[in-house]
C-alpha cells in the first residue's frame, strides 16, 4: 500500500472515530462541564504521551490564544451535545471554516474572495433553518453553544497558522485547560459509576485523543483537497450513529439545514482547495 493510500485510511479511521462523539457523550449521565473536563484530561494525557518530546511548547501568544479556542471548542461541544440533537450539534459547529474565512482577512491579511460570500451567505441561510423547528430552552442554548463551538475552532484553525506550522502543543494544552476550567463541575458532580467512567475514557482515548493523532499522522501526506473533504465524513456519521441507537431523529428544519450547511461548507472547501492547487 502507497504512503498516500495509508495517510488517506488513517484519515478516514480518525473521522470515523470523531463521529462517536454524538453517541457517547449521549450515554453517559453526567453533567456536561463534568464529561467535558474528564475527557479533556484523558486525551491531554494521551497526546502528551504519544508526542512526548515534540510538543514543542513555548508559551507564545498564538500558542496560548490556539489553547484556550481549543479548550472553548470541546467544553461548548460536549455541553451542545447534551442539550441539543447530536445532529445540530456537529453541522452546527462544522460551520467553522465560514468563521475563519471571515476573520481571516483581519487576522491573518488573507482575503476572503468574492465567490467566498456566497458559500459564506447559504451557510448562513442554512444555520437559520436549524432554529425553524420548534426549540426548548435548552435546545435553544445548545444550538448558540454548537454556532459557538465552531467560532472556537475557526480562531484555533486561525491561531495554529500564526505559530507557522500545525503544532500539537496547543492541543494537548487545550486539553489540560479544559480539564482545569471543569475540574470545580466534577469535583461537584454526583459519582457517576463505573460504566459511565469507562464510556469517558473511549472519549477521551477512542474519540478526542487518537483520532487527532491519527489525524496528525496523516495530513501533510495528502492533497488539500483530501485533508478537506475526507473529515467531512464525521457530521454525516455523527448523528447517523445516534439515530441508529438511540433513536434521536432532528426536526425537518435541522435536517434540510445541515444539507445546505454541509454542502456550502463542502463545495467551498473544494473549490478553494482546487484554487491554491492552480496556483501552485
């Protein structure tokens, strides 16, 4: 098998294991910061082990803003997640490339082009149709926290590029820092027995910590294209494995919402990919 073929199977194997995050966090019966703080520990540990001396940590400003959107990103996902649909969930925070693309040109001095707007402006169009359907309360919150997940994560994608290379540190400092910020929410929390620490760990290791590695592994051995598109594969499988489960099935709206965000953020991807390789 090529190099290509093997960081091309990897990649799959690390979207696939991202998409058990829906499934997991939905059994475990536990408060949201508290699941958010236990995961974060265990994958920050096992990052910190697998990278061992190539964290290359120094503490710099766009090492340290990349660690707290991380930290952001995985607390609002997990507390997305139990409070709204996994569906909304995931598509919700998949909009974070349409967030980069906007504070790029301020943050970076990348320009975001004029067929950007209309990726931007369908996206936009399609996160709308996820508050069409008739919201609790708390669905509502967690949709705002899933737009919110993904803010974090277009400034961590953001971030990593001032440090002028995809560094782990910030990931494994995320971690930490998100098992720091929750730690008062399970000191607090009621024991939540072993199955439900065991599900915990398979977050932590299974769905955060390895498919990131894997991840890493495999990036710089395949196309834009291939490192756009095939992790896409996480918000199709995501809210697939708990409607196969769990029965959880999102409203009309945040279906024909998730398509038209998917799509827009899919095409844009692959027409922007296909630019920088005409350039080249």
């Amino acid at each position: 098998m090529s190099d290509r073929a093997q960081a091309t199977l990897l990649l799959i194997l690390a979207a696939v294991l991202w998409s058990s995050g829906g499934l997991l966090i939905k059994l475990v019966d536990w408060t949201p910061l508290a699941i958010a703080g236990a995961r974060s520990a265990v994958a920050g540990i096992l990052v910190a082990l697998l990278l061992r001396g190539r964290l290359g940590v120094d503490f710099s400003r766009p090492q340290l803003v990349a660690s707290l959107a991380y930290a952001g990103a995985v607390i609002s996902f997990v507390t997305a997640t139990k409070l709204t649909t996994a569906a909304n969930a995931i598509l919700l925070q998949y909009t974070s490339p349409l967030y980069a693309a906007l504070l790029a040109p301020r943050l970076l001095g990348e320009p975001t082009r004029r067929g950007d707007w209309l990726f931007i402006a369908l996206a936009l169009i399609g996160m709308g149709l996820f508050f069409g359907d008739k919201l609790s309360p708390q669905g509502l919150g967690g949709n705002l926290l899933a737009l919110f997940s993904g803010l974090c994560v277009a400034v961590l994608a953001l971030a990593l590029r001032r440090t002028g290379a995809a560094s782990s540190s910030p990931i494994a400092l995320g971690n930490f820092l998100a098992a720091l910020i929750c730690l008062p929410f399970v000191l607090a929390a009621p024991w939540p027995g072993w199955e439900a620490l065991g599900i915990i760990a398979l977050l932590g290791v299974v769905q955060l910590g390895l498919p990131y590695y894997l991840y890493s592994l495999a990036v710089r051995r395949v196309s834009a294209l291939e490192a756009t598109l095939i992790p896409a594969l996480e918000p199709v499988l995501n809210p697939l494995w708990v409607a196969l489960f769990l029965g959880e099935i999102p409203g009309w709206w945040s279906m024909v919402g998730g398509v038209v965000v998917l799509g827009a953020v899919t095409a844009w991807g692959l027409l922007r990919s296909r630019a920088r390789v005409r350039v080249a």
